[in-house]
C-alpha cells in the first residue's frame, strides 16, 4: 500500500533510531487534553470528516484531485479515478467511493465496505491530515507540542492558553539510547524537546504511546506521550 511519506518513529529519525450531496463539515472531538488542532496547513475548500467503517475509525480530506486518508497505519494518498462513474479514489490498493453523502472503503480486491460519515475529526487524525510529522501532549498542566518536520514547532501549554511558534531545528541523535533531542527557540527564549523510543502512558486517559516526550521550557520541564503521524 503506497502512504503519503515514510513510517516515522521519530519525525525523519527511523533509519537512525530504530457533484456530490451535502458533506459533514468537520469539527474537532474535545477531551481533557490541551486542544491544538493542527488546521492551517489543510487545503482551502477541502472536504474533511470522519469515517466509521465498522469497528475501524478513519478521517478523509477531499481536494477533487485526490483523498488524503489518516489511518493508523499513517497517511494514504488516493488519486481520484477519472474513469469511474462514481467519485472514486484509488492508488490500486485501497479505494474510496463517495456518492450521495454515503462513502464506502475497501483495501485489495475486496468490494468496498459502506461506513457511517462524521463531523467528528479526532485531533491526532487532523494534524497528520495538516502535515504534522509528530505530536505528543501531556497533562497536569494540559500541553500539546506539533512538530512539522522541516519547517516548525508549536507549543501549547497552559490548558491552552500559551501559544508558541518555534523556529525548526534538526534534532541531535542518540542512537544507543533511541533519543532524539530538539533544540528549538523563537523571541521568549530555548526550549529543549527531547523524544526517546520507550513505551508510554497517557496518565489521564491510559492511552498508550511509542513515545516518551520531555519539554523544558525555563525551569520547567513537561512530561508526556507522543507519536509519529507520517
């Protein structure tokens, strides 16, 4: 199955470490987490919502000329098939049928399978749809901590109510340890994020991460879960 970039651990460090009816308009599922949904870098005009296909939960965003899909395996590119009778979306191996404000979604031979259309779009699902490489969050203060792999870094801290865009630098690696460190800063000053490939725990929900994410800012150092998207 052919993805949208590469299967990242940590942003880029891998190898080194380890016509059509009404549609849904998309919102953002709320939680106990600091909210920073990553929207700026989707396409102007696009469809975005979310798809149920059984017990499997997906999001999709349209721009006529392609389907981009966040599964967990990570981002899959479909380019529209100009031939079919229906607006589809296929690279071959995976195909999306809209039609009528229905969808249906399928991978291999297989028939595409109907789901249920949603407004709902999970945060991890519209960040990895916006382009960011990797995300981590943690509680106690709520933060949330994007980095879009070559170009910046946003950190919201605060239960949101401190914004920081963060000039990108790349990491400094640590393969014997499976460590990545950022060091990354804007007007208020340094902050350091450091990435290490341990097993990790939301400790609110209980949700479990490839990710162990540290951020010192100042004094402070936050401590928290994360995940590659791409």
């Amino acid at each position: 199955m052919r993805y949208a970039g590469r299967a990242l651990v940590l942003c880029g460090t891998v190898a080194l470490l380890a016509g059509c009816a009404p549609w849904p308009q998309a919102g953002v599922e709320t939680g106990g987490e600091a909210q920073a949904v990553a929207t700026d870098g989707m396409q102007p005009g696009a469809r975005t919502f979310g798809l149920s296909c059984g017990s499997a939960r997906y999001a999709a965003q349209i721009d006529g000329a392609r389907a981009l899909m966040s599964t967990p395996q990570g981002l899959l590119e479909l380019p529209r098939d100009p031939g079919a009778k229906t607006e589809t979306y296929s690279n071959g191996r995976a195909t999306l049928v809209l039609e009528d404000g229905k969808a249906r979604f399928g991978r291999g031979k297989a028939l595409p399978a109907a789901c249920k259309l949603g407004s709902e779009v999970s945060p991890w699902d519209a960040a990895r749809l916006s382009g960011i490489s990797f995300r981590a969050l943690g509680n106690e203060p709520g933060w949330v901590m994007e980095i879009r792999e070559g170009e910046g870094v946003r950190l919201v801290t605060n239960y949101g109510e401190t914004r920081r865009a963060l000039t990108y630098a790349a990491p400094q690696l640590d393969k014997k340890r499976s460590r990545a460190v950022y060091r990354v800063d804007d007007a208020q000053g340094p902050v350091e994020i450091t990435v290490e490939t341990r097993a990790c725990t939301d400790s609110m929900s209980g949700e479990r991460f490839p990710a162990r994410v540290s951020v010192r800012v100042g004094t402070e150092t936050l401590q928290g879960c994360g995940r590659a998207l791409r």
